[in-house]
C-alpha cells in the first residue's frame, strides 16, 4: 500500500494528542495520591510543558489520554488551555481509557482510540517527557505532510537510563529498524513525532478506528514494521530532553 503525498497544504489547523495514560511506578510514592504528568516541574506540571509548546505551534484541539488518577487532569485543565503566547485557546477533549476499559491501552493502542478526534495528520508528545526549547512548527507539518511517508520521528542522543538506543538514522533523513549490534549509531526516540492515519491501518496496524474493544498495542513493533518498508522518516534534535521517568530525575529538573 503506497500514501500518496498531499499536494496541496493543509489548512485545517493541527490537531495533537498527549499521552498521559501511564502509571508512573517508577516514579512511586509521588504517583500514589498523583498522576505523574501532573508533578511539578519549574513551578508548572510537566505536562503543562508540551501544552504550551503545542498551543504555540499552532495545534488548535488536543486529546489527551488518561487511565491513572485521570480525572485529577480533566478536572486541572477543563476543556480549554490558553498558552501566554499562543493566539487562541487550545480546546481540549479527554480519551479516558480507564473509565472506559479498566486500564491504559498503551501507546499505540491509546493513539487509534483517539485517532475520530484527530486529522489526517497529527501531532503525538508525551505528557512526561521535558523538552522545553522543541517546537511543534507549522512548516515541520506541511513538509511531513508533503512527503507520503507514514510517520516522522524526532530522535535524541542516547540518555543514560537507554545507552543503546532505538532506532537508526539514515544520511538521507529515513528511521531504521537497525539491531543493537549493527554497529551502526543507534538514537533514543523521544517520543515526539508526526503521524498520518494511514500508518495506523493494515498492514502495520489492525485495530479498527477508535479502538471499540479496548485492544492494548505497543507502538514500537508496529513502528519497526514500518521502517523495514521505508515509510518512517526521522530528525535527530539534540535540544535539553528528559525523560521524567524516575523521582531522581524529577528532582534533578527541579534543581536551581
């Protein structure tokens, strides 16, 4: 199945989704009473950050998923998010896997439960990771948009909690699926990137639109899949990213 690129640009405004479903053991007893994209980072909770950034980029409607202690999010940000410097505010809508199954329906399983609120391309952060100086650009959008590839990744050097990395990158800007012995640099995904529907249909995906049963999915075999096809492209920034993942990690960024 090949994409056909989009010749003409995109003039709805985008459209994004948060991941902020996760339990957050690592990060116990701080996730006990609290959702873990809610913890405090520099005065502001972390998810606020990605928020922010996505408003200022343009994104107009954001889901956001949730499982875990997932009304304390709902409740916090309501159903509209005005950034300082974004021109309107965000509207917000609510994916909420726990109330409607039991339990978080993992990455890839949460983005196809969104995927009626979303459009024909879009944006996917991660509600726990901090990348403050990332940039949710228009352009970045219109170019993926251009391309017919199924999905763009944003990559990162190594952190040290994942030194040997997730995926290769090519010199002509394509992800690989590349073992961890290839001897060839491997980079850590940031969980950061640009989807079109197509990659969440057969033959990388088999989960109906809207994910009716609750199936949970991984993303990164279906991701894998794709990159042996040659319909993952990727970028590698090199920008402050944490993955706020442990307490000492947390602590770390509150750290004057």
């Amino acid at each position: 199945m090949q994409t056909t690129p989009l010749a003409a640009p995109l003039t709805r405004p985008a459209t994004a989704l948060l991941l902020a479903a996760g339990r957050g053991e690592r990060m116990r007893p701080l996730t006990d009473s609290t959702p873990k994209p809610l913890l405090q980072v520099q005065g502001k909770p972390l998810m606020q950050w990605p928020m922010e950034a996505l408003a200022q980029g343009g994104v107009s409607s954001l889901v956001i998923n949730t499982d875990w202690l997932g009304t304390q999010i709902s409740d916090f940000f309501g159903a509209n998010f005005q950034a300082a410097t974004a021109a309107a505010p965000m509207q917000l809508r609510y994916s909420e896997e726990g109330r409607d199954f039991g339990a978080a329906l993992e990455t890839a399983g949460g983005i196809v439960r969104a995927l009626p609120a979303l459009d024909e391309v879009f944006w996917v952060a991660a509600g726990d990771v901090y990348a403050p100086q990332f940039r949710f650009s228009e352009a970045s959008r219109q170019t993926f948009a251009k391309s017919g590839r199924w999905a763009h990744l944003w990559l990162v050097p190594n952190p040290t909690h994942n030194p040997r990395g997730d995926f290769g990158l090519s010199s002509d800007g394509l992800a690989l699926n590349l073992p961890k012995d290839s001897g060839q640099p491997l980079y850590t995904f940031s969980t950061i990137a640009l989807y079109r529907r197509q990659f969440f249909t057969p033959p990388v995906c088999d989960i109906p639109s809207g994910n009716p049963q609750g199936v949970r999915a991984a993303l990164a075999p279906m991701l894998r899949h794709a990159m042996d096809l040659g319909h993952v492209s990727a970028s590698l920034y090199t920008g402050p990213w944490t993955d706020v993942g442990t307490p000492e990690r947390l602590a770390a960024l509150n750290t004057p």
